[in-house]
C-alpha cells in the first residue's frame, strides 16, 4: 500500500479469506519536526461490510477505508510503527 523508496512510510494490510478479519501495518521511517497528516486506504475489504477498530471501538465501512482511508496516528519518533486488527460488525 506504502513503498519506503516512495515516501516515509511503509504499510500494508492482511485480509482472512472471507474478508471479515484485517490486519493492518503502519511503519514510519523517520519523524519529522512538522509532521504532515497521512492518509491510508485499505484493500481487498467487502465494501458492504462494516468493520471495527479492535483497539478503539472506531467503526468504519468498507467502502470507506478503501476509497477515503483513516488518517495515520502522528508517530513522534524514529522508525515506529503501528498495528491496527479490524474485524467485521
């Protein structure tokens, strides 16, 4: 989804065959004084599921994260990264 030889960032997702299990990774190269806002859109989700951010209850469709994304968490330090598990409503 992100190639470090592109930008800063690094980040890809992992969905279970029946599309109602994603693990996405986010990985950040190096911080920046100013950090800019980053977006990342996900692929291969059912885009008439609804799914939820295991780790903050957040709700979004499917539809949604692929074509709008969800905005990166600002990551303050060097090569840091994040991991997000989203599951199927």
């Amino acid at each position: 989804m992100k190639s470090p030889f592109n930008s800063n960032q690094a980040a890809w997702n992992f969905v279970s065959k029946d599309k109602k299990e994603v693990l996405v990774m986010n990985f950040n190269i190096m911080s920046q004084a100013q950090p800019i806002f980053t977006k990342t859109k996900l692929y291969g989700l059912d885009p008439d599921l609804d799914y939820c951010d295991e780790s903050t209850g957040q709700i979004y469709g499917g539809d949604e994260l692929m074509e709008a994304g969800y905005y990166d968490s600002v990551m303050k330090r060097d090569f840091t990264s994040e991991v997000k598990y989203l599951i199927a409503l």
